[in-house]
C-alpha cells in the first residue's frame, strides 16, 4: 500500500519492498536516492550521522538523560495516514480533444485555402458591374400561308417562353428532378454538396452531381463545359450573385429557355415542337416529366434517339414529383407510359423542314443580321405542302424499287412565282439536302421548250418542216433515245415526241447564244455554256428555276422571280420586309407565247407528256430524262399553278424511268388535288386583242435598239396588241397612264386599254421582228437557218446591213461559185442563172453558199420560197394561223406515231 510521506521523513527511510517505485520528481527538483529497507514505520530521529542501520549499541534508543536532538520542530506522532489515489487522465478524452484541437486548425487552414482559392479564381472572372445576362440566340418563328407553325430556326430552334405561360407542372418537373432546395438555398445547397460527398464516398465513386439549378444556369450563361475546380469556383461566385440580382422565377425561366434538350433543340419551346409538334404552353404532365428527364444525356434519354430509356427516366421525374408534393400518386401513375410500350410518339420532321432551311438561308439577304427573334409570313400552303410530300413519298415507295430510283423533288407555285409547296426529298430526318433548290440536275428534254422558244422568235412556226434524221456538227451527233428517225416532221411534233435531232438542229441554227439568252429571260439563273448540246438539256440547273421559268407560258409571258416569303416582322409587330409585285416584266412576245402555248399543249394530248392529265383544266408541260435515265422530270402549268417534279437517285446513278411515267403521274396527282374546287381557265392563247403594247425600236440596219439622244435610253413606240400597228399616244397627267388617241377626234381610243408608266421603262423584249420606226410595219419575216433575212414582201436581205441580197444581174453577180460575197449580192450559180443560196454546213457550221433549185421545182410555202434541200423548210410569218404541213410524203405524220409509240 502506498503511503503519502512527508519530505522531513523520507531521510534515512527504507522503501517497501512490494511498494511501487515513487513517481519521479519534477523536472529541475533534486532527486535524493532512498536508502535501507523499509521497517514498516517511520523514523523519528534524523541524525547526521547516526548509525547506519537504523541504530547504535542501544538497540536504536536515545541515549539516557538526553533529549534527542533536532533541527526543527518535531513531527507530530501518530497513525501513518493512508495516501488518496492518484487521479489519472483518460486517454480516449485526450484523443477527442486533440481530434478536435487539430480539427479546428485543419478547419481554419482549409477555411483560409478555401477563401485564398476563391480570391484568385473570382479575381479572374470581369468585374461585377460588368455581368449581365447574355442575349439569347435569335430565333425564325416560320409560319405557313394560314398561320400554321411550319417551324423554328436559329441556333435554339424554338422562341423564349415565360413562367407564366406554362402549367405549373413543368417547372415543378424541373425542381423536383434537378434541385429539390432550389427555392429556399441561396444559389449554392451545401447540404446538398454534403450528400453527395457522403454518397460518393460510401460508393468510392463520384455518383452525381451537386451543381444547383442556379448553378447550371451560371455555367450555360458564362462559361464553358470545362470540368475544373476553377471553373466550379467561378460557377459558384456567379451563382450567388444570379441569385442576389434576380428571382428564383426570373432564374428557373433562364434555365428552362437556355438548357439542351438534344436533337438540336434548346430550350423547353424548341424541345416541345421537337418531339411532339405542340407548344410548351400545352404540354401535358406527361411529357413534361419526359423533356425533364432528358436532362442528364440528352443524347441517351430523348425518345427519339431511345424510347425505353426516355420512358424509365419519365418514370423517375413523375415519382419526383410525386414525392415532394407537386402531383399526386394517382396523377403520376395515370402520366407514365407504360415500360412495355417500349415506343414513343414523337413528331417526324416531314418536308415542310425543307421550306424552313429554304427561308432561313434568305433571312440574311433580306434583313440582314439578324439580332432579335422575328416571324416569317410564308406562301406555303399547309394542305398542297403535305399533299405534295405524300404523292412523292408514296412513288418513292410503291415504285422505287422497281425502277432504280430513291430520291424525289416537287415544286409547285402560283403563275406569278408565289411557292406554294417544296419538297426537297423522300425524308428530312434521313437527309437534310434540298434536292428542290440546292442540287442541280441535268434537266434533260424539260430544257427544250427554250430552244424552240428562240426558234419562234427568229420566225419559225410550229408548223415549220424539219428533218428527224442523223447527222454529226463538229463532232456531236445527237440521236434520238429511242434510236429512230421519222424523216420530215413539223416543230410541233419534234418538241412533243422530244426528238433530240430536231432540238440540236433548231440550237445549232439559232445559235447556243440566243438559247441561253432565251433561258436566262425566262429565269434559268444558273451558269451555261454555249454549246449545241445544250439542246438537250446537258447543263446543269436546279428545279426551282426550271419550274418558274415555266411560268411566263402559263401568266401570258411575264417573267417571274420564285417568292416564298410574303413578309417578315419582330416579335413585337414591326415590319421588317414585305413583298413586293415587282418582276422583270414581259419576256414571251404575245405571238410567240402563243405558239409555245400550242406546242407544249400537244407535248401532253399526243406526245411524251400524254401520261400527264388534269380533268377539265387546259394545260401544258414537256417531260425530260437526262442520259441513262439518271433524271426523270415533267414540268406542267395551267392558268392557275406551274409544278415540277424530279425524281432519281443522289448518286446519280441510272435508273428505268422516263419523264412521263412516274413523274407525270405524280405531277396529275398533285395537280388534281390543287386544283380541286376550282373553275377551270384555258392557258394564254397569246391574243393581246384590246390592249395597247408598248415595243422598243429597232434600228434596221444595225438591230440594235434605237437610244434618244435626249434622253439616252432605248425609244419605245405603242402599238395596238391585236393588230401590231402603231398607235398614237398621250400621257394621262391625271393617272400617269399612257392612252391610246383616235387620230379621227383626237380623244382617247376606248377600244384600247390604257398602260401604266411602268411600261414604258419595261417594254417587252424584241423576238425577231423588226420594226420601221417610220411607219411600225415589220420590216423581216425572220430567220431560217440559211440565216437569211425577208422583209415584208419576202424580199431576201442581208441581215447586217437591211439591204436587199438579190439585185440587177449586171450588178455585180458573180457566176464563180467561189467568189465572195461583194456588193450585196449572190453569186450566180451557172447552170440555172439564179442567185445561188447561203445555208449553214451542218457538219462544220460555216456559211456556203449553194445552187437554189428550178424555179419548176420550187414549192410555194405562205408566199415564200422552199428549199427542200435545207434542213427547215422557211418559217411562215408570225402570227399567222398553223397551217396543215407539207410533208415529203403522205405516210410521214403515220410514220412518225409508228416509230415512236407503236400507233
């Protein structure tokens, strides 16, 4: 047992044996060493130097009579008092209060990082009074001709939508998914961060994330997607200051507007029309919970991209919802599709797409950047649109297969431009390319119409003989696409049974030149090269051009520019651009029109067009199949709508079809129900009987036309449409319409309608028919292809000077075959005495001059003379009624339907 001894005592002592040693003294305070054994009590005499052993001889007693000695007042004597335990420190209190010593200095170490590591990363961001939310993207809200949403363009793909303008549970399915303390934590949810920490480490994995929706908001407003403590810092500071400058409203409408919901679509309107062809305002809960879901991997989760999974994360948002009260049990069960559905219904993009990246790529050209959303005011009409977008799909897919082909195009427009439908392929979702105004296609025969277009205008007639037969011109030798020839035919059979042979001739006579001059007029915009093959179509346009330069036949010859755009405004109502009626004017002469008219109307009663038929409506249109049949086309038009149609294969691979049998049964499909309601009008017949024309003056001598010297522009005379005889005129100074004046009472000529002032600075163009300036009688009766020149007695003159080619004999004739071409006239060929001809050589396209035939020989053809030697007979004056033709033989007209189609 241990005992508390005083120090006085502890001189001398012995130490128990079986006691434990005595704790060690303090540090700095002598330790005496303890000598002897312990003797069971304590010693009460301390001498210095008394025996050592606890006593001398006495047995240890004092000495007899003395006193013992002692330096100091004697210690009391009595019971030796048993020592109080010492109290000993728990060691499990010391580790806790140095667990928490330590942690408080971790704490303030790391507090002191933590705002070190906020300091330098903040102090990388701008200053504060500089933030400002970011402007949202614009977006083109595009709409058809009757209001309907086509769809939305820009970087977003749909417009911004407010908080108030949604049901309430499509920003509870965005809290509840996303941010359960989005109302009540202050940008930043520590506790949230807590959670995932302690979650990520009973894991060992990171298992989600603890940004808040504030936070996301900072990130997608600010900066990049980058995975870094900097940038996490940097998401933080901005998001405690959204939440210091705005409302949790105002924040959850910044998110719900800007956030990705895949498939190019961000925001919850661009979302919404993406994937259910409604509006956010009229979601229902259930696709709510489906657009929420798609948050995490918009890629992964959309129902487009995968339905199963699309439908388990719906499943997920709804018990959200439905465990912090935003919706009942009862109302989730009755949202959620179904798990062994396993599809969901989604909206197909279908051709109306193609009409919206059309529009969207004019937006530039016609309001330039574009800074805030706007609405565009289409001409599209929703039902001709999806009416277009089945007859073609449904070729596609009944007839593709069997003839080669997987790709078709429509256009269709009213006869002044104004698109009505586009369908730029079989499926937007498959294929964005506009094969209706992006590609370009050989357009084959649909390209003749132009040809025989310059052909009339240099005086041909539809009526006009031809030789369907071979022959080669610098190399090239067309031949027909069914190998036969059908000898002499009139130019309207040659363009309605598209014989190549016939085509070339016309271009290689009228020059490739005036065919391009031609196209370019009507509205082909695309590059060609003057070529005789041009004839056949060879150069590459797209079908949007090819189907409005049709519209002049079909309007009474006014050109046309395609329009699809009726106006544009700012989401606030401003006008921004409107459409105008502005064209180029007149482009067909009324004569030529009405031979064209004529023709083209025989391509589809008897010719490769016959496939095409419109019940009760007069119409007009050519067919084309390019080489190998690559590209099939039928280009048609009525008084009411022109329509194009293509059909082939992207790769340009060749195909079994031809333009009149699928794309003409497409063009009678879509044109039977476009037309459906409407009284039927027959096509301009080219009679301008009434009306007072104005015309540019020709100088003839050098067929340019005749410039005011006053005025420096081209002079123009007005003639009386039905008759092409001049008439005097007036300006109206009250109306600034030009009238036509009686010379008999000098009063305005009823009979004539008035023109505007426009006329006069777009007159229409000049076809051939030069006009003397004195008395406005025609002075030519046009061209043939000896590229010789009548004038209005069927005189022969020189088409450079006006002058006549046949004079005096003794005049200078040469009766040397090979003598140039002096003092106006021709030579003599020797063995008739009569001038000699000039004709081009087919095979090098020179000029030469050859014997005419007998007199005896000569047929008679409207009063002028008929070589038969020549490829085309010489061209009746235009305007004259067709007449019958002259063939070679009388079986000529059976053999050509014999050739061709069997008849």
């Amino acid at each position: 047992m241990d005992f508390r001894i005083s120090a006085d005592d502890r001189v001398g002592a012995q130490p128990n044996r079986g006691a434990k040693p005595q704790a060690r003294a303090a540090k700095g305070q002598r330790v005496e060493p303890s000598l002897g054994q312990s003797v069971g009590g304590f010693v009460d005499d301390e001498r210095s130097g008394g025996p050592i052993g606890g006593g001398g001889g006495n047995g240890g007693k004092p000495p007899r009579g003395k006193k013992p000695a002692r330096a100091e007042k004697e210690p009391r004597r009595g019971k030796a008092e048993t020592a109080k335990p010492k109290k000993r420190r728990s060691r499990s209190g010391g580790f806790l209060m140095g667990l928490l010593w330590w942690g408080f200095v971790a704490c303030l170490w790391g507090g002191l990082a933590v705002i070190g590591i906020i300091v330098y990363y903040g102090a990388q961001l701008p200053s504060s009074n500089s933030w400002a939310i970011p402007d949202r993207p614009p977006n083109i809200r595009i709409l058809a001709a009757d209001g309907s949403l086509i769809s939305n363009r820009g970087q977003t793909g749909g417009e911004a939508v407010t908080f108030r303008e949604l049901p309430q549970y499509v920003p509870a399915a965005f809290i509840a998914s996303e941010d359960r303390r989005f109302m009540s934590h202050f940008g930043v949810d520590p506790i949230g961060l807590i959670a995932v920490a302690v979650g990520s480490v009973q894991a060992r994995e990171v298992t989600r994330g603890a940004s808040t929706l504030t936070q996301q908001v900072a990130k997608n407003l600010f900066l990049t997607p980058d995975q870094t403590l900097g940038r996490k810092v940097q998401e933080a500071i901005l998001a405690i200051w959204l939440e210091q400058n705005f409302t949790k409203e105002e924040i959850l409408e910044l998110y719900m507007n800007r956030v990705y919901f895949g498939s190019g679509a961000t925001g919850i309107e661009a979302a919404a029309q993406t994937y259910f062809g409604v509006s956010a305002r009229n979601l229902s809960l259930g696709q709510a919970a489906m657009l929420v879901g798609i948050l995490p991997a918009p890629s992964a989760y959309n129902p487009k991209a995968n339905p199963q999974r699309a439908i388990e994360r719906q499943r997920l948002v709804l018990n959200s919802m439905a465990q912090e009260g935003y919706i009942t049990r009862e109302e989730a069960d009755a949202a959620q599709i179904s798990s062994d559905q396993g599809t969901v219904r989604t909206v197909v993009a279908g051709s109306e797409s193609y009409v919206a990246d059309w529009v969207e790529s004019l937006m530039t050209a016609y309001i330039g950047e574009i800074k805030d959303d706007v609405v565009v005011q289409t001409t599209i009409d929703w039902k001709m649109q999806k009416d277009a977008e089945f007859a073609v799909r449904e070729a596609v897919v009944n007839e593709g297969s069997k003839r080669g082909f997987t790709q078709g195009a429509l256009v269709a427009m009213d006869v002044n431009g104004t698109v009505r439908a586009m369908v730029g392929g079989v499926d937007y979702q498959a294929s964005q390319y506009n094969r209706a105004v992006t590609a370009k296609r050989q357009p084959g025969s649909t390209f003749k119409p132009f040809v025989y277009m310059a052909a009339m205008e240099k005086g041909y007639t539809p009526d006009t003989l031809a030789e369907d037969a071979q022959f080669e011109y610098n190399g090239w030798s067309p031949r027909n696409a069914s190998g036969k020839y059908a000898g002499t035919v009139t130019l309207r059979q040659g363009l309605a049974y598209s014989l190549n042979t016939i085509a070339g001739r016309l271009a290689i006579d009228v020059t490739p030149e005036a065919v391009i001059d031609v196209a370019t007029r009507m509205g082909i915009s695309s590059p060609m090269t003057p070529v005789p093959s041009i004839a056949l179509g060879t150069q590459e346009v797209n079908l949007l051009e090819l189907t409005s330069a049709y519209a002049p036949f079909a309007n009474g010859g006014m050109g046309v520019i395609p329009n699809v755009i009726t106006k544009i405004n700012s989401k606030d109502g401003t006008l921004l651009y409107e459409s105008s009626d502005a064209g180029p004017g007149r482009v067909v002469d009324p004569n030529v029109l009405s031979e064209m008219n004529d023709m083209l109307k025989t391509a589809v009663e008897v010719g490769t067009g016959r496939g095409a038929n419109l019940g009760g409506w007069d119409f007009g249109g050519k067919t084309g199949t390019s080489q190998n049949a690559r590209d099939a086309l039928f280009v048609g038009y009525t008084s009411a709508m022109v329509t194009g149609v293509w059909l082939g294969n992207d790769n340009d691979t060749k195909t079994t079809l031809s333009g009149g049998n699928v794309p003409a049964a497409i063009w009678s499909e879509f044109m039977t129900k476009a037309h459906a309601g409407r009284s039927p009008v027959g096509i301009p017949g080219g009679s301008y009987q009434g009306q007072l024309i104005a015309q540019q003056l020709i100088d003839p001598v050098t067929g340019q036309p005749v410039i005011d010297p006053t005025t420096g522009q081209p002079q123009v005379q007005y003639v009386d449409g039905g008759t092409g005889q001049p008439v005097q005129t007036m300006t109206d100074p009250t109306t600034g319409q030009v009238v036509a004046i009686d010379p008999a009472t000098g009063l305005p000529n009823t009979n004539l309608a008035p023109v505007g002032m426009g006329a006069s600075t777009n007159p229409p163009i000049q076809t051939g028919q030069m006009t003397d300036p004195t008395t406005g009688l025609p002075i030519n009766g046009g061209f043939d292809q000896t590229q010789q020149q009548f004038d209005a007695q069927g005189q022969a003159i020189d088409p450079v000077t006006g002058l006549p080619l046949q004079t005096d004999p003794n005049a200078g004739f040469t009766t040397d075959p090979n003598a140039a071409f002096t003092n106006n006239a021709a030579p003599i060929d020797p063995q008739t005495g009569l001038p000699m001809v000039l004709v081009v050589d087919p095979a090098t396209g020179q000029q030469v001059w050859v014997p005419s035939a007998p007199a005896a020989n000569q047929q008679q053809f409207q009063g002028q003379q008929v070589q038969p030697t020549s490829p085309f007979a010489p061209p009746a004056a235009v305007g004259q009624q067709p007449q019958q033709p002259v063939y070679q033989n009388e079986n000529s007209q059976r053999t050509l339907m014999d050739l061709l189609f069997g008849n």
